[in-house]
C-alpha cells in the first residue's frame, strides 16, 4: 500500500514540474529580470550603424587603420575596434575621420600625421623609428646578443676548466698506477718521438 503511494506522489510531482516549468522559462520579453543568455541587438550594443561600403574596407584605409590605437582605452587598432566592439562609439567617429582624411586626398604618412598632432604620439600602436625611440628597438635585440654571448662563453669556460681538471686527475692516477716497467718503456718512447 505503501509503494502506490510513493508512485502517485512521484506522478503528482511530475505533473506539477510540467506544469509550470513552461509558465517560468517563457515569459514576455520585458519580463525578464537580467540579459543572460539573451543575444543582443545591434541596438542594444550601442547605436546602430550604417552599412559598410567597400571603400571603407579598402586595405589603404584599413592599412592606415591598423597604425592608429582607438583612444577608448581598449588597446586595440582602429580596424579592430571597430569590426570586433560593437559597443565602442569611439573606433566608427575615428575610422570616419580618417575616410574624411583620405577622401581630402592625404597619403597615409599624412593621415597618422593628423592623428598624431590631434591625439599625441600614444595613438600610435608603435612607436616611431626616430630620437629615443630607437633604444626601444635595438636594446631588447642588443641585450638578447649580450646575454647570449656571455652564458655561451661562461658554459664555454665551465666544460673546458672541467675537461682540463679532469685529464690531470686521469693522467696522476695513471702515473701513480704504472709500474717502473712502464713508466720507463713510455719515456723511451716519447724520448724516440722527440728525436
């Protein structure tokens, strides 16, 4: 009497998670207390953009893009923030500067010059190759080539102080290991070499 119990509690409780799992998983959209889960609209991600023309993907202003570090703060090119953060507002007003910049007929010397006198030399992704710059470029390589060399002539010393340590402690046992007999037969022997 007992287990029949047991089975119709068991179908009773079946009965009322299918009942209202369904009530909590759909619910309205303006319902939902958080955005987990949830993807997202252009919208929602920031202000929607316009569409990208192919001009604006042309690899010379691309190329110019990929010089220039979005000032939002997230250290990433311009091109970069702009195709990949859609919540960045920062990235499409300076890809939008420098289409302006090249369509006034600037070269790309001539746009990251802009850049720079408006934003300073940080929006740069790498420095430039001029005055103090250039120690940022040639001392890491210097310091590789030096460090370098003086471990190779450090092991250098090491196994040849070893290898000489170690034939004068092979060459004394071997004397004191010969007999008179043949401490004598290699003096003569070496004695014939040297005549």
């Amino acid at each position: 009497m007992r287990g029949s119990h047991a089975v119709v509690r068991r179908e009773l409780l079946t009965l009322w998670l299918c009942a209202v799992m369904p009530a909590a998983v759909i619910q309205e959209p303006g319902q939902r207390d958080s955005a987990v889960g949830l993807l997202p609209s252009p919208g929602m991600a920031g202000q929607p953009r316009g569409p990208i023309s192919d001009y604006e993907n042309d690899p010379f202003i691309v190329g110019i893009e990929e010089q220039l570090r979005c000032t939002c703060g997230c250290n990433l090119d311009v091109y970069t923030c702009r195709t990949t953060d859609f919540t960045c507002q920062t990235s499409p007003a300076l890809h939008r500067q420098v289409v302006s910049l090249v369509e006034q007929g600037k070269t790309a010397q001539e746009v990251i010059d802009e850049f720079v006198a408006q934003y300073g030399e940080l929006v740069l992704m790498a420095p430039r190759k001029k005055g103090f710059n250039i120690v940022g470029y040639v001392l890491p390589g210097m310091a590789i080539v030096i460090v370098g060399a003086a471990m190779l002539w450090i092991l250098a010393r090491r196994t040849s102080d070893s290898r000489v340590a170690q034939r004068i402690a092979e060459g004394s046992s071997l004397l004191t290991d010969m007999s008179q007999e043949d401490t004598a037969r290699l003096e003569s022997e070496l004695a014939e070499l040297d005549s």
